[in-house]
C-alpha cells in the first residue's frame, strides 16, 4: 500500500474505528422547576417578554438562556456550556437531529432530556414516554419547544422567509 500512501499521504482505513464514548467528568445543574416557573417557561417561549426578563432576574438564568438558544442564539449556547448546562446544550442540539447528541444525553444519564429532544426531533415514542413519566406541564412545555423549533424550521424553508430566525 506504498502506492496508496505517496498518492494520498497516509495509509488508508484497514476498517472503520468505533467511537467509544466515556461519560464526562462533570458536575451537572439540576433540572427541577417548580410549576409556577414551568408556566412563566411556557410563556417566555411563547414569547412574553417580561416574564423572560423576570426569569432571569430570578435566578433561573439557564431557562433565559437555554430559550435563546432553541431560537439558535450562538452567544445563549456557549453561555449553556461556560456555566454547568452542557446537558441542555445537548437537548437542544439532540433536538436539532444532531445524533451524538442525542447518544451524549443517554450515555450520561438524562432519560428525560433524551425524550424531550427526540419528542421535539418529531419522535412519537418518546411523546408517549413523556406523557407517562412528565405530568401535563412538563409536556406542555415540551410541546412548546416543539411549536418552536417547527416554526424556525417552516421559516428556513419557506421560500417568502428563506432563512428568517423567529
């Protein structure tokens, strides 16, 4: 294979190396809201701008942050990473259809969030999941996110809006 290696400079792949994942070494933020927060949540999304501001003048910065990005803001995503939230910086792009994602979520342990962006992704078992392990507000939440994402989706493709975020 001398032939292969002057022509391409290097050797070629004997077979194809499986990618072993290792679970991270990292201290996650909880991901437990009380109801009254979950509905401010709902709203936000919907886009009510003042409970936004005032979830993120309350303490629950990750939710402001984590809704600017699931409306693809790059700034909301690294903050997601730089502060403890890497999980749901893996939701939100396991939403998005991104499959290491999606593995990263289960191999770490997030069943939940797993379900939540494969039921956001379009994925009708993990609907099923949510609706019997989440009560009606988490669900709702996850249909929200779900409203969301189509809509972008519905904007990059639609000719008259080619492109347009939310």
């Amino acid at each position: 294979m001398n032939w292969f290696k002057r022509i391409f400079g290097k050797e070629p792949l004997e077979e194809k190396k499986k990618v072993e994942v290792k679970k991270a070494n990292i201290d996650f933020a909880e991901f437990n809201y009380p109801t009254k927060i979950i509905l401010a949540w709902i709203k936000a999304l919907e886009g009510h701008k003042d409970l936004e501001k005032f979830l993120y003048d309350n303490g629950y910065e990750e939710i402001f942050f984590l809704n600017q990005a699931i409306n693809l803001k790059q700034e909301a995503r690294d903050w997601l990473l730089a502060n403890g939230y890497p999980h749901l910086m893996a939701f939100v792009n396991a939403a998005e259809g991104n499959e290491s994602a999606q593995h990263w979520l289960q191999v770490h342990g997030f069943e939940f969030l797993y379900h939540a962006a494969m039921a956001v992704d379009g994925e009708e078992a993990s609907f099923k999941w949510l609706n019997l392990h989440t009560d009606e507000f988490i669900f709702g939440l996850i249909k929200t996110i779900k409203n969301v994402k189509d809509k972008i989706e519905f904007n990059h493709n639609d000719m008259y809006s080619f492109g347009k975020d939310l």
